[in-house]
C-alpha cells in the first residue's frame, strides 16, 4: 500500500484501513490544531524524525486500557501508599513534554517531540483538547506524561 500524502488544504485523512503493514497512512500536511484534531478523532496521529516530513500513522492492532478493568499492583499500591509522590494535572504541560523529549530511548538516535510537536500540544492544550500528568517529589517534577482528550478517549 502506498503512503498517501495530504492535501495541504483539506483536513480530511485516508481512511486508516489504508496504514500500511507497520501502520503509516500518510505523509504531510501541518500540525494546525484543526488537522490534529480530526486526526486524533480518526485513530491517527503524527509521529516522525527531524529530517522526515510530518508522518501520519494508524497502526493495526492499537493498545487500549480500559479503566474498568486496570488492576493496581501490589507494588504500586506500596508505592502509593507511602505518599513519596505529589499527582498534579494539567500545571506544568509543557515542561512534561519537554522531559519526555528528552528521555534517551533504546535503538533510537533522538525524538519525535520536536519543538513543532510541543508547540502544537500546547496550542492544543490551551484549547482544553491536550491534558498532562505530573509527578513530584519534594517539589520537584520527576514524571508524568501527556496526551490528547477527545470525548471519553485518551490518546497518550
């Protein structure tokens, strides 16, 4: 299957049955909060290097966790019972991405948060459509993540 590139005017995306075998659809496009909207709501995000044009993917099979059936560990349930971390949302979404930009990973040579990447999280963030988790310890941000809300879906 061919990857598809985008109409530069047009926010409408291929239909993700289309993905390729490791699941890019299509190629280009803008990071404008209108396209990454109507991406997130299809089951298609962006994900790709520096020196790539803007990568649409929809991978088959995706992962969910349902809320209803997540089990607690005991060791997590330890570790929250100890009180060593503070759990805030939403106050310090850019400094999240900025961490997670910067977490060296295994087999890969950089990141795919990219200062565009950020800037348009937090564009959508502002618009109440991005959402961040934080964890402290003594003050200081030691984890937390970040994804897209759409309706009862979390895309993180």
């Amino acid at each position: 299957m061919n990857i598809l590139p985008l109409d530069k005017f047009s926010y409408s995306f291929p239909d993700p049955f289309y993905a390729n075998d490791i699941g890019i659809l299509a190629y280009g496009g803008d990071l404008s909060p209108t396209r990454l909207i109507t991406a997130y709501t299809k089951g298609i995000f962006p994900w790709y290097n520096k020196t790539d044009p803007i990568l649409w993917w929809s991978p088959n099979p995706r992962f969910i966790l349902d809320l209803y059936e997540f089990k607690v560990s005991k060791s997590l349930q330890k570790t929250i019972s100890k009180n060593i971390f503070e759990i805030k949302f939403d106050t310090n979404f850019r400094q999240v991405l900025i961490e997670c930009s910067q977490i060296p990973r295994d087999g890969q040579d950089g990141t795919w948060i990219l200062p565009e990447i950020i800037d348009a999280y937090e564009k959508l963030h502002e618009m109440g459509f991005a959402n961040s988790f934080e964890a402290y310890c003594d003050g200081k941000l030691v984890g937390g993540g970040y994804g897209i809300n759409i309706g009862n879906i979390f895309c993180g």
